[in-house]
C-alpha cells in the first residue's frame, strides 16, 4: 500500500471519527498528532487533507449535495460521506492529484469499508464532480 493511500485511509478514519463523535475534525487531528503511539503523524499528506477537507467544508457539503441527486448528507451512510468529502476536495481542490487517481482510491476505500452499492455511487458523484468543478470553484 502506497504512503498516500495510507494517509488518505488516516484521513478518513479522523473525518468519520470527528463525523460519529460529533467533534471538530481539526482538533481531532491535532490531538492525533501530538500522541506519540498515532500514525498520523507519519505522513504530512494525511494532515494536508483534513485540514483542506475542513477549510473548504461548506463549499465540499454543497457540492455533494447538489449533484447527490436524491441523497442529503444526511441520508447517506457516515462512512460514504467521510469518503465523498475526502475524495471532493482532491478532485475539486487538489491540483495536485490527477482526478482519475483520486476517484480511484475514494472507490477502493468505500470497497473495503461500505456497502455494496457504495463503490458506484461514489465513482457516480466524484466523476460528476469532475466534470463540473470549473464551474464549483
């Protein structure tokens, strides 16, 4: 396993943690940092996404929802969600990371850990969000 795809799996355990427990995903990450026995801190790439994840929150949420056609936030599973908003930002936000990529590991991580119609409907939603995030941004 690669050490992004590492990180992205540390960012998405920090953002459904913060998600089920009702806390703020920064101080989350903050608290991950400072113990000693964590992993988070083994790759800067995992702090990179949550911190970008929750700087641009409001404008990920809208994005997701707009184009969810039928889902709210609310009504998917925690799990998708913690997956969408990571994959939005490196689609929407990181020029870094080439879409396809992106997409790709957002669908493997809702492989392994969600349901079985996950994996479509995240490749669904970040394609569309691909498509259109000129227009996002």
């Amino acid at each position: 396993m690669g050490a992004r795809t590492k990180a992205r799996a540390r960012a998405l355990d920090i953002l459904f943690e913060a998600d089920q427990r009702d806390v703020n995903a920064l101080g989350l990450l903050e608290e991950r940092l400072r113990d000693p026995e964590s992993r988070v801190g083994n790759n800067p790439y995992t702090a990179q996404l949550v911190r970008g994840v929750v700087e641009k929150w409001t404008d990920i949420n809208a994005a997701l929802t707009d184009y969810s056609q039928g889902w709210t936030l609310e009504r998917m599973p925690a799990v998708d969600r913690a997956i969408l908003r990571l994959g939005a930002w490196e689609v929407l936000f990181n020029d870094e990371t080439p879409d396809a990529v992106a997409i790709s590991e957002a669908v493997a991580l809702a492989t392994e850990l969600s349901t079985d119609e996950s994996p479509a409907f995240v490749n669904g939603l970040l394609a569309r969000l691909a498509e259109v995030k000129e227009t996002i941004r």
